[in-house]
C-alpha cells in the first residue's frame, strides 16, 4: 500500500533540491554540467536527455548565452525551467529542484 500525502507536503518536498553541487566555472561548461546533472537524475546518458524528457536545453536557455555569463567574472545568480525541473545558478552552485 502506497501512502498518499497531502499536496502541502508535496510542494514543500518539490522545492527540496534534487542536485547540488559546486563547480569552477572556468573549467567546466555551466551547458553540460546542467546537462550532466539532469541526465544523473533521469538515470540517462546526457547525450539521450532529450529523448527522456522530450525538450532541449536550447529550447528553455542558450547554451552559449549560459556558458559565456556563468564564466564571467562576475558573481551569477540566474534561474530557469526545464521540463519539470527548476535549475538554478548562484556563484559556483549548480542547485536543481523538481517543481
């Protein structure tokens, strides 16, 4: 028997995070950690992420647009959605939720 919540619990659970992890920007691509990142949470190869989720990355954010703002030298703070999943930017933190 599977125990049902109430949808409080669930939006309260939906905004913990999923993914969280530090990065060197000027080493790795903010484009494909993102995709790295959802592909470990669909439990697919980055490369067939769009096949899973049926949208691309370049479909919600520029992947280069992405790579060239998170690598500046200034501190980002940016947030988008992809699928059902919010992924969010601060300084060196890649943070991603389910919504």
């Amino acid at each position: 028997m599977v125990a049902e919540r109430d949808d409080a619990d669930q939006s309260a659970d939906a905004r913990e995070p999923v993914f969280r992890r530090s990065y060197d920007w000027s080493a790795t691509a903010a484009s494909m950690a993102t995709l790295t990142a959802l592909g470990t949470l669909e439990e697919v190869d980055p490369v067939e992420l769009s096949d899973v989720l049926d949208t691309t990355l370049y479909d919600h954010v520029n992947p280069e647009a992405l790579d060239t703002i998170v690598a500046g030298e200034e501190r980002v703070n940016l947030s988008f959605l992809i699928d059902d999943y919010r992924v969010r930017i601060d300084g060196e933190e890649l943070t991603i939720t389910r919504q």
